[in-house]
C-alpha cells in the first residue's frame, strides 16, 4: 500500500479509503509533528506507527457530521500553509 500523499506531493490527502466508508487523512511521510497535532486536534485519530502514519474520522459520524469535520480541517491546513487536498465526493451537498 502506498501513501497516496507522497504519490500526490502533497502533505495531506483526505479521502475515503478505497471499497470502505472508512475517512482518512493521509500525510506525508515526513509530516512534522505540528502537522500531525493539528489533525488530532481536528476531530482525526491517529494510527500507525514509525514512518507510516495516518488519520481516520471515527465511525459513529453521520455523513453531514463526517462532511462538516473534512472541510473544517481542509480550511485549517491550508490556513496553516499546508499543502492539503479534500476529495469532493466527501462534501455533502445540499438540496
């Protein structure tokens, strides 16, 4: 499995993992710390361990919470200076 973060050259990528409802937030292998903190922060959690580490949205979010969480977090890290990129299909859609 790749880090689609270091396949995009971008620090983080938040998207749904492939065949799941599961949300991650991908950054790159050598996310700094801050950066790491700020999705905890945000509403991620962490998982991993030495070089490869991800983020995940909790299962129990409905899909406006889950959509409401994404784009809050997009709009932090590219206030922040980071080079992050949020999957549209993430973002609910209002009637």
């Amino acid at each position: 499995m790749s880090n689609q973060a270091d396949d995009n050259n971008l620090d983080v990528l938040i998207h749904r993992r492939a065949l799941s409802t599961t949300v991650v937030a991908e950054s790159r292998t050598d996310a700094p710390g801050a950066l790491l903190d700020t999705l905890d922060s945000l509403g991620f959690e962490r998982h991993g361990a030495a070089i490869y580490i991800w983020h995940e949205l909790p299962e129990d979010l409905s899909a406006a919470e889950a959509s409401r969480t994404c784009l809050r977090a997009h709009k932090t890290l590219l206030a922040a200076g980071y080079l992050a990129v949020l999957d549209d299909r993430l973002i609910q859609q209002t009637p």
